[in-house]
C-alpha cells in the first residue's frame, strides 16, 4: 500500500495542514519527504499533520520525518503530529522522539 499526503496552507492559522494515510516505508519515505520539503519551499510555516489514516512507518520514514524537522526549525518552526494511532505512538516513545515532535 502507498501513501497519500493531502495538504492546504490555513491563512488564518499561517500553517501547513496536512493529512498523510497508508503506510510510509523505504519505498516511500524519499517522497514523502520531498513533498514535506517543497511545501516549505513554497511557504515557511509550521506543519501539522494529521496521522489519523497513517497505517504504518519504519525507520526511514522516521528518519524523513526528522529530516523534515530539521528543515522547519531553521526558521523555528514546529511540526504536529495530531491524532497518531497507540502502535506509531509507540514507536515515537521508544526512539524517543515524542520528545522532538510535538505529539497532539
């Protein structure tokens, strides 16, 4: 299964929302992360993602997701990570990066 990353840019709000569903793996993670990467490219803004339909993730897409994270704090920027599944939280808890994330 693919993924899928819908997005929108919320004037009032001055932030990228976006819903990402499927599953995200080292197939996948490298579009992913450009798609993230030309989003801020276009405007520099923070990121909330919703991850309601996120099915799965492996190290590579955490890996992109870091690399997106990186890209946002050089403006200080934020990504949200918003409605994540107990499986995908758990696996943000054990590499620790529900510390990094900002986890709603």
């Amino acid at each position: 299964m693919d993924f899928t990353l819908e997005h929108s840019y919320n004037d009032a709000k001055e932030r990228w929302e976006t819903d990402i569903s499927g599953e995200i793996d080292i197939f996948t993670s490298d579009i992913m992360k450009g798609k993230f990467l030309a989003l801020i490219e276009e405007k520099k803004a923070d990121i909330y993602i919703n991850c309601q339909k996120l099915e799965y993730i492996d190290s590579t897409a955490l890996g992109a997701l870091v690399a997106v994270l990186k890209n946002v704090k050089n403006y200080n920027g934020s990504v949200h990570l918003l409605n994540i599944r107990p499986n995908l939280a758990k696996l943000f808890k054990i590499t620790n990066l529900d510390k990094v994330f900002i986890i709603e």
